[in-house]
C-alpha cells in the first residue's frame, strides 16, 4: 500500500491504462473506419438479421436449438430458419456472431477462393482439445499444412485402389456371413459401424478390431467412443466461452479410455519403427499402416495420438453411417434397388477391383444421391481470422456484397444446400438417383467439404461403401423396409438416423 502513496507510481499506472484504453479505442476505431470503407467501396449490405428476444447473449436461439435437439428437430429447424430469413442470415450464439449460410457461393469462398481468410483453430480445438488436440482437423496454417503432408500420401488412389492388399473383401465376407438370408429383421447400421470398424484399424494401426468377428471383445471400446463422440460435437457446440457448462465426468473417463487404447497403438508403431518392421509402400505393395507412415515423419507420441484420432473417427463414421442411409433409402425404393442391381449382375462373376467400381454409372448415382439427402456432415464453421467483402449474401434478397469481420463466424449449412428447391427442383427433398443424370453441381455439392481442407479420405469411404453395396446386391434379389418411420436425427460427430436401417434382405433363388 505505501508503493500507491508514490506519485510517480501512480502516474505510471495511470499512464498505462490510459494507454491501455487508448489502444483498444484506436484498434476499435481503425476496425470501424475500415468497416464503414468496404461498405462504401464494394457496396455492401447486412444481411437479415435473426429476431432474438434475448440479444445480448443470444440464448433464446440457444435454448430453442436445445429443445429442438432433444426433440431430434434440429435439421429441420434449420431449414425452416432459411425458409423464413433467407439463405443467408445473421444470428448472435452465445456472444458469438455467426452468420448462417446455404448460399454456395459463400461455400466457394470460405472453402478455396477466400480461404486464407478464413480458420477453425479458435473455434474448435480449446473444447475438445484433451481428445482431438492440435490433429489436422483442428488447427490452421503451417500447422495443418504439416498435419495434412503426414497423411496426405496415404489417401493417394495407388494405395486406396489396391483392394486386395488392404483385404477389404476380407471383412465383408465376415460380414455376409452375419446377414440373415431367411427374410427375418435385421439392423445393417450396427453391421456396418462393426464392418468400418474393423477395415478402419486395419487401415490405421494395421490390425482390425475384429468387431464384426468378436463384438463383445470391443463393446466397452465401442461405448466409450461413441459417447466420447457425441459429448464433443456438444461442447463445441458451447465454444470455448461456455465449454465449462458440460461437467460431465463420463465424458472425460470415456476420452480417457480413447486416449489409452490409441496410445497403445502409437506404442506399437515405435516399437515396429525402433526394430525396421514397418512395411515399405513403393508402388502400392505391402498392406499400408497408416500410423507406420506417421511415426517415420514424427515420433511425438501426443502428436501420432491426436492424428489418429483425427482420422480415425471420420474414417469410421464416413463409411458405415453412408452404408447405414444407402441401405435406408433402397429399402424404401425396390424400384433404385432393381435397377442397381441390373446394372451390376452382369459383371457378377469378375473380381470386384476399383476400375470395375468406378465402372458402375447408376451405383455412383445412388451414392451421390445418398450423400445429398441424408449428408454425413451436414453443416460447418469457420471463422474469419481477417476482415472480408464476401461477393453475396446481403441485403434483402441476399444478392449484396456483405463485410464479414474478423471473429465473425461462417456456418455453411450444406444440407440444406443439397435440398434447395432453386438448384435441386421441385423434388429436391426426394431421394432420386436419376437428377444425377443430367444435374451437374459444383459448390452446390460438397459431401466432403472443398478447397484445401477436402477430406482426404473420400475415395477411401466411396471405395468401401461400393464394395460393400456391390457384395450384397451380387447375393440379394430384394430387400424391404421393417421400419415404418422417416429418417430422424441423431447428433454425434456427424449426424445419424437414430432408428438405425431396420432391413430384410431377400436371397437370389439358385439357378
């Protein structure tokens, strides 16, 4: 207390929150000033704005978005917000602006003509950092450019089309084997999430779970990273501002338990590294371990597990829930499914490789059409890290530039994208495997995102899920619907239909 009696003292701490005021009124102003610049030189226009009650915080946005997901509404709660403010409109999250968008455009911009401007770092990896860390999915610039050369040659079509070294047909004749061939029920998406599972350990720590052969042996593996998965896309949800809202403790002893048996298999990868047991990769030879090939550019044991964490979940997800929906929809359309299996009957007795896969004209329709109605991500964020004009999206009719500062949050809503009646027709919430004929979308389709940030993985979902499809329509002559009810939500890391595709699959008879 007797410093504060010193009268240089305090004209020093007077000084320096002066000082202190004066830069954030200095950077506030300059951010206005250059605001107001933009506006007048592009011609700028605000976007709609959403009408909260609450506008401070925006928590009756975040409320009705609560209720809306215990009610399994909240896809289409979306979709009744842009058929109401716009495709593009502003709404305030918690203290955050995010500007919610179906317009392609935009898509275009933040995914690769404006994509320096744009990140997800600080919005993504402080919620789920003990679990996701600093993995490509959650971190930008050098970063994640580093992050991305660790797995990008992995991803390359000469490893992803060698089918037989990476003994998927292996797998799915495991999983033929479990399907019922006397017409009784069966639930295919647990079938598949068993099948992803085993083709994605494989792909990535070189040996398979074997769920699909012993599921009981991975049931507590399996509980944990599912609800470890649903309590992350919750708390990014809250953001880094209201993360400490989610005090579950199951949560994090299940991130624990994830974490535990991904560090042992980063364990195993330097102790096969340490002895020159991984295998080589020269032209597609040898059954590819993807950590083998991470821990020869790094062997930081955090780094390896974020990184397999990091593609681990999306390579599982992508291709079972995609398997899960296909089969959804052709049992609802014995028509789609007679027409597919025409196609590919004549070719029955070839070995399947990925030439004759990509052979199979209606097959990519009826995929294509899949991931367009019922999208494995069905919505994603950026945010600005650099003040921007985006060249559509304001006024009225939301064909104005409008400024995106920098904080400001881009949430591109790609199923409702896939669903405009304005690109799609009429028919757009139908699923119809023709359209594909003739429609010809660039940045009106993104299933894997596009730009620099492309999945990397989608031929390897797109391979799995046509080997699979093709097996069984090779066997089934029918199949049908034992689940009356539509498609609902279910929230995870990607969004699934909570009632799983509850099928009966009908034999060929002998000839």
């Amino acid at each position: 207390m007797e410093l504060l009696k010193n009268p240089y003292l305090l004209l020093a701490l007077k000084l320096l929150v002066a000082g202190w005021i004066l830069k954030k009124v200095y950077v506030k102003t300059s951010a206005w000033l250059a605001y107001k610049a933009s506006v007048r030189r592009h011609g700028c226009q605000e976007p709609p704005r959403y009408p909260h009650k609450e506008p401070f915080l925006g928590l009756d946005l975040f409320m009705l978005y609560m209720k809306a997901f215990g009610e399994k509404d909240f896809l289409k709660l979306n979709q009744r917000m842009f058929a109401t403010y716009g495709k593009t409109f502003k709404v305030n999250i918690l203290g955050a602006t995010v500007i919610k968008t179906m317009d392609p455009e935009i898509t275009k911009c933040v995914h690769a003509t404006q994509f320096d401007y744009f990140g997800v770092e600080n919005i993504r990896a402080s919620p789920v950092k003990n679990l996701w860390g600093d993995g490509i999915t959650m971190v930008d610039g050098e970063k994640w450019a580093n992050r991305r050369a660790l797995i990008k040659p992995s991803f390359d079509v000469v490893h992803i089309s060698n089918i037989n070294n990476r003994s998927l047909g292996e797998h799915v004749k495991r999983l033929m084997d479990l399907l019922p061939r006397d017409g009784s029920t069966v639930d295919l998406m647990e079938l598949f999430k068993r099948l992803s599972l085993d083709t994605a350990s494989e792909f990535i720590f070189g040996k398979s779970m074997d769920a699909l052969s012993a599921p009981d042996a991975q049931k507590d593996f399996l509980e944990n990273y599912f609800y470890a998965q649903r309590g992350t896309a919750i708390r990014l949800m809250l953001g880094k501002r209201f993360v400490f809202l989610h005090r579950d403790k199951k949560w994090w002893d299940s991130c624990e338990m994830v974490n535990k048996f991904l560090d042992e298999r980063v364990d195993e990868a330097l102790v096969r590294l340490e002895e020159g047991e991984v295998s080589p990769l020269e032209g597609g030879k040898g059954r590819l371990r993807l950590i083998d090939e991470m821990a020869k550019a790094t062997q930081n044991r955090l780094t390896l597990r974020f990184q397999l964490q990091n593609v681990f979940t999306p390579a599982h997800d992508g291709a079972a829930v995609t398997l899960s929906n296909a089969f959804f929809h052709l049992s609802r359309h014995p028509d789609v499914y007679a027409k597919l299996r025409a196609e590919i009957l004549p070719t029955k007795d070839l070995p399947i490789t990925y030439e004759l896969l990509n052979s199979y004209q209606y097959l990519k329709r009826v995929y294509r059409e899949t991931q367009r109605v019922t999208p494995i991500s069905t919505m994603i964020q950026r945010q600005c890290i650099k003040s921007v004009v985006l060249p559509s999206g304001g006024g009225k009719d939301g064909k104005a530039p409008f400024y995106v500062q920098e904080g400001d949050i881009i949430e591109m809503n790609f199923r409702c994208t896939e669903r405009d009646k304005d690109f799609w027709g009429e028919d757009a919430e139908e699923f119809r495997p023709e359209r594909w004929e003739i429609v010809r979308p660039t940045w009106e389709y993104t299933p894997f995102g596009g730009g620099p940030r492309v999945c990397p993985a989608m031929r390897l979902v797109f391979t799995e899920v046509a080997y699979t499809m093709v097996t069984i329509l090779r066997e089934f002559e029918r199949i049908e619907s034992r689940d009356d009810r539509e498609w609902t939500e279910e929230m995870r890391t990607t969004f699934q239909n909570a009632n799983g595709a509850k099928v009966a699959l009908i034999p060929a008879k002998a000839s």
